[in-house]
C-alpha cells in the first residue's frame, strides 16, 4: 500500500465522528482520481424509521434534482447496493430503465462514477460510498486496486453512524401463551389435532381452540402457514 494510503485510512480510523470522518474520505477520494464523495448509510429493515445519512459534495443542482424528482425510489445504484457489497460502475446500460437519472447525471458531470456498499448485520444498516469525477470512465483495474480500501472505508462509516442513533427495537411478534407455543412446536413437528390432544392430555376440540387462536395472532389463514410465519418471526 501507498505510504499515503496508509496514511489517510489511518486518520479515518482514529475519526471519532462524521463530521471528522468525511473530510478525510473526501481527500482520500481526490487523491484516488475522484472530484466527487458521497456517504449515503440507512437501515435494511422497512420496519425501522431513522434519519438516513446522506453526505456528499455532489453540485447543487444535482441535490436538488435529486431530492426533487425523488430519484432515490428508482436509482438502480440504490437498489444494487442494497442487496449486494459487489461494486457497481454508473453506465448508462444500468439506467436503461431510468434514462431521466442517467441524464441528469450526464448533465452535472457525474456520469463517471461507481458505488459499493457495506451491510452490517449487527445493526442492520447500509453503508454505501460512491465515488465521481467528471472525466474519464472506470477501469476494472481501478475497481479491483481500490475495493478493499472502500470496504474498509465503508465499514467504518457504518460504525461511526450506529454509534450516533439508537436504532428502535424491531417489533416483537405476536404475544403466545405457552399452551400455544407447545402446540404450534408440535404442530410444526408434523403432529396432527389427534397426536396433540393425546401428547398433551387435552380434547382435539381444545387443540384446534388453540391452533385458531395462533392462526388468528399471527394473521395467516391456516396451521402450516402459522408454522412459517412463526419460524420466520422466531418465535419457534
């Protein structure tokens, strides 16, 4: 690694806040080729409401453009990013769906770019950093010499953000009484009404009482989707 590489990520590492943080990265980016940053990290659960982190030295108009026509529902880059860590270069191949984002970026000088995101699983959030500049495509080289550094980079941002919010408790899954979570095990064990009633000495009438009551908490319309939705609640 380049003594100055070294260097810069080592101050982004002792940065103790975003504040601090972006500079160095935007340095970091100018001495990679780029005249443009951007730090973009949110939650990957829909179920968490949070002020996502947007911060980049993009032009104005683009901002405002941005912001305005609410590109960010349809920015394919965004929707890469958010399911995968894999680098993504801007070609206007990838806006084949949304010509108006590929424009607009023609037109701010921001068509020669890529982005690359981090998921942490801890906390559930999405960083992602994207590098522009207003000249020259990306190489697979450039790609494959600076992906670990933006890993890195990218990794950090995420922590930097998780120490800035509370990120709320996802919701808790329906309240179950313990007769029936013993019977909704048993149940996901491939045991019919019958097997329960004689496993748990009550009637077949009081087993399906309680299967209905399941099916009804957990808002499905039979036993084995009750089984699913549970198992991918954690409840069992």
């Amino acid at each position: 690694m380049e003594t100055w590489k070294e260097s810069q990520l080592k101050q982004l590492t002792f940065a103790r806040g975003i504040e601090t943080a972006y500079p160095i990265m935007l340095r970091f980016a100018e001495n990679l080729g780029f005249n443009f940053c951007a730090i973009a990290v949110t939650s990957q659960h829909p179920e968490v409401h949070l002020n996502a982190l947007q911060i980049n030295n993009y032009p104005k108009q683009w901002n405002v453009q941005y912001n305005k026509e609410n590109f960010r529902n349809i920015d394919p880059i965004v929707a890469h990013c958010n399911q995968s860590i894999l680098p993504i270069v801007w070609e206007e191949r990838v806006f084949v769906e949304t010509p108006t984002i590929w424009q607009a970026l023609k037109q701010n000088g921001l068509q020669h770019g890529w982005s690359q995101a981090f998921h942490d699983q801890a906390s559930g959030l999405c960083s992602i950093i994207s590098l522009a500049r207003t000249h020259c495509p990306i190489s697979p080289l450039e790609l494959y010499e600076h992906y670990g550094y933006i890993f890195y980079a990218n990794k950090h941002f995420s922590e930097l953000y998780a120490r800035t919010v509370t990120t709320p408790a996802k919701p808790c899954g329906p309240k179950l009484s313990s007769r029936e979570l013993e019977i909704l095990k048993l149940s996901a064990m491939g045991k019919t009404a019958h097997d329960i009633s004689r496993i748990l000495s009550l009637s077949e009438r009081t087993v399906n009482y309680h299967v209905q009551n399941v099916i009804e908490k957990l808002n499905v319309c039979n036993k084995i989707s009750a089984v699913i939705a549970a198992a991918r609640a954690g409840i069992i």
